[in-house]
C-alpha cells in the first residue's frame, strides 16, 4: 500500500519549534518511504484560533523548503461531512445525545463506587440530538494498540473508558471525529505526531471501527518540553520558528531528532538539509522516547 502522511496542526498560533519537531518527523518518515505528505488545517475550534495563524504555519512550512502534496485540507469546509457522520451513528444507535453540564457529570462521579468519566446519563433517554452533545457508546474498555515506537499501549486503568464526546454542545464536530473521518478521507495511512496525542488513540481506534474506517499505523514522536517539563506550546511561551532563518531552524530541529547533519552542511538551505536526512532518517533513534528537553 502506498505510503500517505500528513502533518495537521490547529491554528492556534504560529509555527514553533515543537510543532516544528513533528512537521519535520512525519515529513522525513513519509518522503523516506517515498510517500505523499499532506497538511490539513484543524480549524474547528474558532474560541481557541488566531486569525491568520493558518497562512503564518503554511508561510513557515514554505519557508522551511517542507514542500506539501495535493491542496490543504480545512476542516472547517467539511462541518457537513462530520455532520452526516453523527446522524449516522445516532441512527444505528451508536451514539446518542447528552444534555448533562459539566457540573452535573462532576457531581455523579464523585460518589463513591461511580464509573470513571461520564457516568452513563443519557444514554437510554432518547433525547432529541439538534442543540445537545452527542456521546458514543462504550460499552467495553479500550483495546490495547502497538504504536510504531512506543510500543504496545495500554490505557490506564484510572483513564476509564468513558462515553467520549463527538459532537459538542455548541455543534462543533470534537477533534476526535474530524481527525478520524479525515485520515481516512485522504487515504492516509500512517500518523506520525506528538507523543501527547498518544492518549487519544484508544477512542480514535473505537470511532474508526464504528465508521467501518480503516486503522491507520500510529508512531508517536516526543514533544519537546520546557525547562519546567511542560510540552512547549503557545500557552508554556514558545516563540515563533525565525523564517528569516530557515537553515538554522531546520538544522536544530534535526539535531533534537537525533538527525544531525555533517558540519559542511550548516547553513545550507533546509531543501539540502531534508535531502541529507531522508537518506539518513532513523525513526528507531527515538523508540520509547516520549521527551525532548529544550535547552532557553
Ligand atoms: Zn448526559
């Protein structure tokens, strides 16, 4: 089967150098195995957007010489698709809609005894789906999954296996549903992002099933993370990549990749330096490594 990557940040702020670090990972993984590299943009959580982050990633990625296939997707010219998706699960009974706040949830899993997570509520009451969440059904707990460097995974036993979210209040698909629908809708067959998402997958797995989706191959990559042991993000104070200095970006991200490129090659435009390293890329440099800590 032929190889499709992709690489689908939200634009909740620019390009930094840890989501540069998983730009550069699956961008490497896909062209080594001679494959497509996509980029989708996860534009369905308007609260959390910056108006114009989207075009400043795709700026920085042209920038980097980290040159994409076909067009980019946007999650949020498809709000019909994830529609139709929950219409269909409800239908089958698959899902169903939940009107409990927050509050309430937390107040019926504090007794004692209770369920882990979302404690079941709706589920039996049939309430009309037009302005409330919707919930799959989860009646048994997670399959374990091999990851690609990670290893088999198992879903802690305190994370429960709760009825997750595909739909939110406010009729915003959850990222759960879009990311699953979209893979499969762009053929892609291996994920490699951020080991934070490697959480996610259990549910991502059970919704894949229930769509009769295929399941992609999954390797999480290690975030990068501060010198308090936070995931560097927008929110921890990451700066911006320096488009002014694509080379230097490109080199130091390959180093933290355990990639780093012969000395004759530093300040060469990052097009030769991702040469170099599609010839030279070992995903295996970081089996089991969940961590990168970046030196400020
Ligand atoms: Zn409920």
């Amino acid at each position: 089967m032929a190889y499709v990557g992709r690489f689908a940040p939200s634009p909740t702020g620019p390009l930094h150098a840890g989501s540069l670090l998983t730009a550069v990972a699956s961008f490497l993984h896909a062209r080594q195995a001679d494959g497509e590299w996509l980029v989708r943009i996860e534009d369905i959580d308007p609260p959390r957007e910056v108006p114009g982050a989207a075009d400043e990633i795709l700026r920085a990625l042209e920038a980097l010489d980290l040159t994409w296939d076909r067009s980019v997707l946007y999650q949020r010219q498809r709000l019909d698709v994830y529609a139709d998706a929950v219409r269909r699960l409800v239908d089958q009974g698959l899902a169903f809609a939940c009107r409990c706040s927050r509050s309430t949830i937390r107040a019926q899993t504090a007794e004692p005894g209770a369920r882990v997570g979302y404690p079941g509520t709706c589920r039996e009451l049939g309430l009309p789906a037009d302005d409330a969440a919707v919930r799959m059904r989860v009646d048994a707990p997670w399959d374990s999954f091999e990851d690609g460097l990670q290893g088999r995974y198992d879903a802690p036993r305190s994370a429960g296996y709760e009825d997750y979210v595909i739909r939110r209040r406010d009729g915003l698909p959850a990222y759960h549903l879009a990311v699953v629908i979209d893979d499969a809708f762009q053929g892609v067959t291996t994920i490699v992002r951020g080991h934070d998402l490697l959480e996610c997958v259990p549910a991502q797995r059970h919704l894949q099933a229930a769509l009769g989706l295929p399941h992609p191959r999954y390797y999480h990559v290690p975030v990068l993370v501060g010198p308090t042991g936070q995931k560097l993000s927008k929110q921890t104070g990451a700066r911006a990549i320096d488009t002014r200095d694509p080379s230097r970006e490109a080199f130091a991200a390959l180093e933290r990749l355990g990639a780093t490129p012969p000395a004759e090659l530093e300040g060469a435009r990052p097009a030769e330096l991702w040469a170099w390293a599609i010839e030279h890329w070992d995903i295996e440099r970081l089996r089991g490594v969940a961590a990168i800590p970046i030196g400020d």
